[in-house]
C-alpha cells in the first residue's frame, strides 16, 4: 500500500489535534511533523506527541519555523521578525506514513494572504478535529465546507470530548463525513491511553472508502 499523509486540522484551538495527531501517528506508526510552532518551544507540541509514541518506527521532523511567541502565526512571526510563507516550508522526505499537524484551525493565517490551507496539498488526506461547545456545529460544517472547496480530501472527523449524540448526527449527516471515532474526556493520556485509541481507530483508518 502506498504510503500516506494525513494532515490533521482542527475546528478551533485548544480542540485536540494533538492528542489526534499522537494517536494516529501510533496508530499508523507514521512520522510525524509540526510545519509552524508557536510558543512552548521548551514543551512543544512535537515534544508532546514524542512522550506519547510508544512504537519504535515514528520519526519525528524538526519543524519549519520554531516562533516564541503563543499566537496565530502570522503574528508571532511579526514579533520574530521573521517571513512564513507556504513555499517556504519543505516537507520532510520519508518513506513512511506522515502524519502533519496544523497550527489553530484551517483558515489561521501565517501571513497576510496565505493560511494553514494553502499548507494542505490535493493528495493529503484530512481528518478534522472537532470538539463539543456552543457554536461547533457550524465552525465544523464551515470547516469542511472550506476544505471541499478548495477541492481538498476529507478523510473523516474526529470527535473530542464528551459525547453529544445530535451534535454529532447533525455534522455527519450535513456533510456527508465520515466519523473515525471518538477521544473522550480523559483524567490523562499517556502512552497506553494513547495506544487503546490507536488500536481502536486503526481499524477505522485501515478500512476503505471514498474520501469526501
């Protein structure tokens, strides 16, 4: 099977993709990469997914822009005095799997006319995280719509949180995606927590359909 890249975005901030991204590079035993850091370079998100991995295959790429401060990229840049753009990132070579982690959701800027989307390539498969709060209906439906239209792959969603059945019903029947599964509301993750997830949602990404 030839390998994949999987580039894992979010509906919002602080909704889980890295806690998903930790998960389906176990699941995958891909590599993993984080394009843009923003704040936590002492703990970063890279550092993060690395203490959960318990496989011994996941290579981890050092980031393209390492930025100081905790802000959409596009303005951490500025106080950096430093220039992102989309065609300055190189994607790392690999002949593994690679799981890509976005920075904040799919339309957070990192300069004045490019976006985490214009990182995003036709031949990547997307899975979008979505968590529970008031007004997630439509940052998901938004989300995928945006995805869509830019002739993008849905691969499937994601579901953080605690378990709301029509909310879920709802996103999934609307647009036509696929759900992949499940991270409840955990006192913790660690690396077993993350491998029941991984050996819960492998099945989901191992078993074929037609990306939306």
């Amino acid at each position: 099977m030839k390998n994949q890249t999987y580039f894992i975005t979010g509906i919002s901030t602080e909704v889980g993709k890295t806690v998903v991204s930790a998960i389906i590079t176990e699941a995958l035993k891909a590599d993993y990469w984080k394009p843009i850091q923003a704040g936590e370079l002492e703990n970063s998100d890279t550092h993060k997914v690395k203490r959960f991995i318990s496989n011994n295959k996941t290579v981890f790429h050092k980031s393209a822009f390492d930025l100081k401060t905790p802000m959409s990229p596009h303005a951490a840049a500025q106080i950096d005095s430093v220039k992102i753009s989309a065609k300055k990132i190189t994607r790392p070579q690999t002949k593994n799997n690679l799981v890509i982690e976005g920075a904040g959701g799919l339309l957070v800027p990192i300069n004045d006319t490019e976006t985490i989307a214009d990182l995003i390539l036709p031949t990547d498969s997307i899975i979008v995280v979505s968590r529970h709060y008031l007004g997630s209906i439509n940052h998901t439906l938004l989300t995928l719509e945006a995805i869509k239209l830019r002739g993008l792959k849905v691969f499937g969603i994601i579901f953080s949180g605690k378990e709301h059945p029509t909310t879920e019903a709802i996103i999934l029947k609307m647009s036509g995606g696929k759900m992949l599964g499940r991270i409840d509301e955990e006192p913790y993750f660690d690396k077993n927590v993350v491998k029941e997830y991984a050996n819960i949602i492998s099945k989901s990404i191992d078993s074929p359909f037609e990306a939306q």
